[in-house]
C-alpha cells in the first residue's frame, strides 16, 4: 500500500480520458490516469475506426487507443493499471483508493469512465462483436453500404440510427419487442414513411448466425402467445439501440447526476456539482458518444482542472 498526491488524478483511459492526461502532462501537472477495468474504452472493442481525424487510411480501435496512450506518457503521465474502488469527494485533497490498496490524494479530479452499450444479453453478440454487431450507426454504417441491416429497438435512438443506416444501406429491419414505437412523432414518420425500412413489431431477437460473420437473425414474432412463430432475417449488420449505461455508480452521493446516471456538468465547462472535479467523455454525454467528441471534451476538461488549480 501506498499513498500517492498529486495535483490531477484522472479516471477512465478512454480517449477522454488520454487527451486529459495529454493536456495535463504538457501543462508539467504530473497526472496520474488510473485505467480502470477496460485500458483504452469501448474503442478497444472496434475493429476499425475511419471517422477519426489524422488517420485517412483508417486504424484499428485498439492501436489508435495505443496511440494516444503513448503520446500522453511521452508527456510525463503516470498511467496506472488499476480499478478505483471508493472516493471521498467531500473535501480536499480528493481521496480514490484503489483495488490493490494505494491511496490517491488529488487537488482536482477528472472523471472519463465513459458508458457502456446496453445488449439483449445473447452469447451470439459476444460472438459477433466487430464482424456484424454493433452499438453504433454513426461509426459502423459506412461499412455496410449497400448491405441489409437490422436495428434493434424503438425508441428516437433506435429510429435515428434506422434512418441514417437507411441512407447507407440497401434495407434496413427495425426490430421493435412492442406493437408500437416509442420514438416522438417526427421520429416515428420518417420511419414509417422510409421505404427502405421494414419495421417489425412484437418481434423479439433470440440468436445471430453466420460461418464468422453475421449473415442473419432469427427472430421469434408474438412471443409467448397462440400467434407465436419463428423467422429468419438476412442481415449482414445488427445494431443495438436500446440505451447506454454510464459508468458512474462510483460517484452516487458524491457528484450530481441526471435520471440516467449521466453526471450533470456546468455547460459549457465540464464542471461538476464539486468544485475541483471535471467529467468528460461519455460518462457526462448522453447524446454524441463519438470519440472525437469524448477527445474534445478531454482537452476541455484539462484546460477547466488548470484554470481551477491556477485560480485556487
């Protein structure tokens, strides 16, 4: 066990989280970024990302994550493997201890745990994961140009993410569990008046398939009634749209949060409801969840720590 102060302590290692650490390196500040469970974020899970600026030819998830973690310990970050397990927001110096004992003292904190995808829980999605299924329209639809995809809900989520798959891809299945959408009206009429996209009520996903790739969906209609039947959808993309999960059951009591779990932070800073604590990335944005943008408000996030230790 061991005590650690310093004056920024980041947690999540996302692209927020690195940029943070970045910008906190170069300001001479010596953060410490503790990584949490997932070193890199949901990026890691993403065979390929073309959406992001500096890289024309495309990378892997996982070695653009490599990248920005290099580029911050070049700067001098101290870059921990580890998970917080408590924090004590209610006085400074901030307290996080760690799984393995240490302690962290720190004047500021910024929080990128990020969110996670909320999934139907069905062992062909860990399966697929990369090579048909996805949680995100924006990043993956460019492949499936052309192609048949399936999008799984029914709320605005899940009709945004129809429709713009549907301005990409030859047909697009909305598979939605109720008799109706949930979506706002707007949302609703440019799905159903979409002719490229076919929406299945009370339909329910129960398993994928493919020989490595997913090649379709088997759906089950009317589930647990006298008109219950089974069916096949040809699909080479199956997306989940049914909400996200922020990482921040860590902080309840401890930082304001919305309804969500999203942590509420002071626009257009990204201050919380603590002075001296920062949140940025996915686990404060419920509506972007793009890297670029989690990068951004890493950057911002690091400017908003130094202005507060500078003025403090």
């Amino acid at each position: 066990m061991s005590e650690i102060k310093t004056e920024w302590a980041i947690i999540g290692a996302g692209p927020a989280g690195y940029t943070a650490a970045i910008y906190a390196s170069r300001a001479n500040l010596a953060p410490v970024l503790v990584e949490g469970m997932q070193p890199g974020g949901q990026l890691t899970t993403t065979t390929e990302v073309e959406n992001f600026p500096g890289y024309p030819q495309g990378i892997s998830g996982p070695q653009m994550m490599e990248d920005i973690r290099l580029q911050a310990q070049r700067f001098g970050a101290d870059i921990r493997l580890g998970v917080i397990t408590s924090v004590d927001f209610s006085k400074r110096p901030f307290i996080l201890n760690l799984d393995n004992g240490d302690v962290i003292e720190a004047e500021s904190v910024i929080i990128a745990t990020g969110a996670n995808a909320r999934y139907l829980g069905l062992p062909d999605e860990q399966r697929y994961m990369g090579m048909g299924v996805s949680a995100c329209a924006t990043c993956d639809g460019f492949f499936y140009r052309n192609r048949r995809v399936a999008v799984v809900g029914g709320g605005d989520t899940a009709c945004e993410e129809a429709v713009y798959l549907a301005s990409l891809a030859e047909k697009v299945y909305l598979i939605v569990r109720k008799p109706y959408l949930r979506a706002s009206k707007v949302m609703q009429d440019r799905v159903l008046t979409n002719p490229k996209i076919e929406v299945l009520f009370n339909c329910n996903t129960v398993g994928l398939y493919g020989e490595d790739v997913v090649e379709g969906a088997k759906i089950v209609e009317n589930k647990g009634t006298e008109a219950e039947r089974e069916f096949n959808i040809p699909i080479d993309g199956f997306f989940l749209a049914i909400g996200h999960t922020p990482n921040t059951s860590l902080f309840k009591g401890q930082v304001e949060m919305d309804a969500e779990g999203y942590l509420i932070v002071k626009s257009p800073t990204t201050a919380t409801s603590v002075p001296g604590v920062f949140a940025a990335g996915d686990v404060a944005d419920p509506f972007y969840r793009q890297a670029i943008n989690a990068a951004a408000a890493g950057c911002r996030a690091a400017m908003d720590a130094d202005r507060f230790l500078i003025g403090d």
